[in-house]
C-alpha cells in the first residue's frame, strides 16, 4: 500500500511540468529543453528561504512564484528572440548553468550534498492524506491544462507552431502566447517543486540535471505532442515503468543502465511514429 | 601562466577533434547530434577494451577504436537521422537525445562506472620551458595538429574536398552538377564519428575515460560550434582551442590578485559562450555566407 501511494504521489508530482512542458514544446512546438531550469530556480528559492533563512512559507512561496516568472518571462524573450534550434540549444545551456550555480554555491545551496530535513509543513504529516492533496491538486492542475487545450489559447498556439506568419496575420499575438505559456510550465514547475521536496524531505540538485528534462520530452512525446489525455496517460504508465523496473529481479547495478537504454528505444520509437506530427510541415497551396 | 597556456593547448586539441567534426556535419546537414559525447567515448572504451583486456598492441587498438566510431557512426547516420532529417531537420535532435540515452546504458553496462585509462604506463611529466607535460601529452598535441594539416589539405587540395565544400555551400546546386550528395552527407558523418573516437582515445590516453564525462564534451563541442559560427570548420577548431584556454584561465588565475573562482565553474565556460554567443552574435564569429542565385 505505501509503494502504491508513492506511485501515486510520484505521478501527481511529474504531472504539473510535464503537463506544462506540453503546452510549450507539444502544443506550442517551441524547441524548450530547459524546463528543468524553471524548477531549479522555483524550488531552491522556496527552500533556501524557509529552510536557511526561515520565512514563512507563505512568503517564501511568492517569492518563488516570483522568481520563476521572471525565469519564464526571459525564456520566452529568448524564444521569441532566438531561432528555434538556438534557442533549443540556448535552453539546455541555461538549464546547465543553473545547476552549475546551484552546486557551487555550496555557503547557500549546500551544493551536491543537497538540502535535507525538510518539514512536511504546511502540509499533512500523514502521507495517505498528503497524496490526497497532491491527487486533487493535480487533477485539478489537468482540468486547468485541458481547458485552455481546448480555449481559443490552445487552438491559437496550434495555429501559430503550424505557421508563425500566417498566425500571426491572423491576428494572433506570438509575444501573449508565448508569455502565457511559459508561465504556466513556470507554475507546474513550482508546484511540483514544493511538492517534491516536502514529499521526500530532501532536496537533492541530481533530481534536475538533463536526464530528468529527458523524461518530459519522453512523456510529452509518447504521449502524443499537445495532447492533455495522451501525455497524462503517457506520464502515468512511464513512471509506473520506471518505479516498478526494480521488481523485475535484476541486480541493483543493472537497473540504472537497463532503465536508460529502455527509456531511449522506448523515445526512439515514439518520434519514429510521430516522425510526421512532432513538427508539422507547414502547410503550402 | 605558461602551463596554463600548455593545459589549454591539451584540452583544446581534444576539443577541436570533436568540434571539426560537428561543424561539418552541422555545416551540411543542419542537425545537431546530441549523442556526440557518447560517440566519442564508445571509441576510448574500445581502445581501452581492445587494448587493456584483450592486450592487442597500442596502434592495432586505436585503428580498433577509430574503426569501432566509423561502423557506430556509420549505424547511427542510418538509423537515427537519414529516416527523420528529411521530414524535419529538429527530428534528430530528439532522436539523438533516446541514442545518447541507449549508448549511456550500453556504456554502463559494459564498462561499469570506474574510471579506465588506456595507457597506465610512461606517464611521467617532463620539465619543458618551466612547465611540465608528459610525452603522451606531446605526442597527442602533434598528432591533432597532423590530422588537422591533413583535414585541410582534403578539403582544400583535393577533388573530393572541393566536392564536400560544395555540397556544404549549397546542397541542392552541387547535386545539379553530378556530385552524389547523399553519398558525401554520409561520408562526412562517418568522418564526423572517427574524428569523434579520436577524441575518445585522447582522453583515455591522456587522462580516465569516465561515463559521465559524455555530456559536457557534446555541450563543449556546441559551444565551439555556435561560437565559430554554425558550418564553419575552421572557426569551430580556433574556438574549441579558444574556450579550452578560456577554461583554464578563469579557474586558474587569481583575477585582480584576490578573486579566485571555483575549479567547479570551470564547465560553465563553454555554457557562457554558448549563450552569449546566441544572444549577441548568432551567426559566430567567422560566419561563412551562402550563395543564392
């Protein structure tokens, strides 16, 4: 029972980016790869301020809600300012240059050793009744995602990844669009991000490093790119996956390598037969 | 300050072998190859494997490992981006990112996390103009800048060279004058791999080969790349030498006398360069025009 509510609480935790990261890089087509770059910056700011400098964590939850805006704003500056493969490059680049800070700055992020002896705070210390709450917040979080899937938002942002300038002659405002949803993928971000942390009362930087930004491009993709069910349905079968890998009987040292080279066919074969949807060609006369 | 100079001149060789290679493959066929990293090291493994365990003699090995990075690239280049670049020249971003996964396992399961060093012996540093470098050192520097001298030389002295730099100008042109594109697209991935396990086997021989070392090589590589400015063979080994120097100027110097930064910023280098480069100047520093009609 405590492993099946860990499934639970681990899929609900991944659901809020994932289902961000498919607006941006599933609807939006926008070549974003630095989605972990938002969680490093919301989730070390909420924590370096409640647990070293002891905030309130209503407080230190602004903050990081601020922190992570500012984040998402510039990297949707950067998206609407670079090419879409440089700002695919320029995105990992970012993401790396955070985690970079995050283990050097070891008098204030405690560096690879992590941060550790979270509170469950403000949170229920049961974790039947945690995982209820990150159950509802999550489904929630997907009511919200499928709605503006389905608004004028989400049929808007299709329009324009199928072709800027026809979107854009439309009427269509890029800079709106792009703003909006690199702010909600900043949110999922957060949300997970406090979640997480206080679920597993440590915070360790290797949770955020480019393997883990991988497995959002693995949900996004195999679960069809834009799609709220298919990605949610994708996210919940590749965590179950991954959790239960460990049951299988193979010796501990073989579950890490036989996990990544199972992950990258299973990726493989996901753009193998979305080789003609991940990035439409543009439709000519 | 001169063993900096000598450090950087190590690091950069291995560098510009593996940035020469993405330049030209990036210069052709616009795909990035996030599986660069792992290529390099599939080559230094099987030269450690090759010569190490099986104890087949150096020079057999190295061919060993340069073979093993021809057939690998030779692999990948059929699999992974002939079926998607075609439709879509992002596709093989993300099918490179699953081979980078699937060679990281493969890497892991064959190799296991400990470092391996393909040359255990003759390590011995020599004192040399008030720094000290070991002969495998020296002989890595002169061999990188041979198979430069000879790279250049293909590409500018002979026939085939003219081909390749025309079909790098404009792919569609060149094929119009009978010159088989898609046999050189191939030809230039291969060589992209080798020069890559050459990488590969500089590091095994110089230092430890270590799986983890697979990304920030391939970020190193872009780095040279974009900075050269994205095509340009030349401006990307000048760049992978400048940012190799770079790195160890800024972990190895104690700016204004007081400040002194952490060897573990060292890789934010070649990050730094990236995004300044993308932000200020895209087209890099020697961005070579193409012709249109």
């Amino acid at each position: 029972m405590t492993f099946f509510l860990h499934i639970v609480a681990m899929i609900c935790i991944l659901l809020f980016p994932v289902l961000g990261y498919n607006l941006v890089f599933g609807k939006g087509k926008i070549m974003h790869f630095g989605q972990e770059a938002q969680s490093i910056v919301a989730v070390y700011t909420l924590l370096v301020l409640t647990t070293q400098m002891h905030l309130s964590y209503g407080f230190s939850f602004f903050c990081a809600l601020l922190a992570v805006s500012c984040v998402s704003l510039a990297l949707a500056w950067l998206s609407l300012r670079l090419t879409p493969d440089g700002f695919g490059v320029l995105s990992i680049a970012l993401q790396l240059m955070f985690l970079a800070v995050v283990l050097n700055w070891q008098s204030v992020t405690r560096g690879a050793l992590g941060i550790s002896g979270i509170p469950r705070a403000p949170w229920p210390e049961a974790q039947g009744l945690f995982v209820m709450i990150m159950v509802s917040s999550a489904v929630l979080w997907i009511a919200c995602m499928w709605v503006i899937d389905t608004s004028i938002i989400g049929r808007q942002l299709a329009a324009l990844s199928e072709h800027p300038w026809y979107g854009e002659a439309q009427g269509i405002s890029r800079r709106r669009l792009h703003i909006i949803v690199f702010l909600l993928s900043g949110v999922g971000s957060l949300l997970s991000g406090a979640f997480y942390s206080s679920y597993i009362a440590f915070l360790s930087p290797s949770d955020y490093d480019f393997p883990a930004m991988i497995f959002f491009v693995m949900c996004v993709v195999a679960g069809r790119p834009g799609s709220v069910r298919g990605v949610t349905i994708a996210t919940i079968l590749l965590v179950v996956l991954r959790e239960g890998i460990r049951f299988i009987g193979l010796p501990i040292h073989l579950i890490g390598p036989v996990r990544l080279i199972l992950f990258g066919l299973i990726l493989f074969v996901a753009v193998w037969i979305r080789r003609d949807s991940l990035f439409p060609r543009q439709r000519t006369v | 300050m001169l063993q900096l100079l000598i450090n950087g001149l190590i690091a950069g060789s291995l560098a510009a072998l593996i940035a020469g290679g993405l330049a030209l493959v990036y210069g052709i066929l616009g795909v990035f190859n996030l599986a660069l990293g792992q290529m390099v090291l599939i080559g230094g493994y099987t030269t450690w494997w090759l010569h190490q365990v099986m104890g087949v003699s150096l020079f057999l090995s190295i061919l060993g490992g340069m073979g093993t990075g021809a057939l690998l690239s030779w692999g990948v280049f059929a699999v992974f981006i002939v079926p998607f670049y075609k439709r879509h020249r992002f596709l093989p971003l993300v099918t490179t990112i699953a081979l980078g996964m699937i060679l990281d396992g493969l890497i892991l399961l064959a190799f296991q996390e400990s470092p391996r060093s393909i040359i255990t012996e003759g390590k011995m540093p020599i004192r040399f103009m008030g720094t000290y470098l070991n002969l495998p050192q020296m002989i890595m520097i002169m061999l990188t800048v041979l198979l430069l001298c000879l790279f250049a030389w293909v590409m500018h002295g002979t026939a085939f060279g003219r081909r390749l730099r025309a079909v790098v100008q404009h792919d569609y042109a060149a094929m119009s004058l009978g010159i088989r594109a898609p046999v050189l697209h191939r030809l230039i991935f291969i060589a992209s791999g080798v020069l890559a396990a050459c990488g590969g086997i500089f590091i095994g021989v110089d230092m430890n080969l270590s799986p983890t070392l697979a990304f920030p090589l391939t970020i190193k590589a872009y780095a040279a790349v974009i900075a050269g400015g994205k095509g340009n063979v030349w401006g990307a080994i000048f760049c992978a030498y400048a940012i190799s120097l770079l790195e160890q100027l800024v972990v190895g110097v104690h700016w204004f006398g007081t400040l002194y930064i952490p060897a573990g910023f060292q890789s934010t280098v070649a990050l730094l360069v990236i995004i300044l480069f993308l932000l200020l100047r895209p087209q890099g520093l020697f961005s070579s025009t193409t012709r249109a009609a």
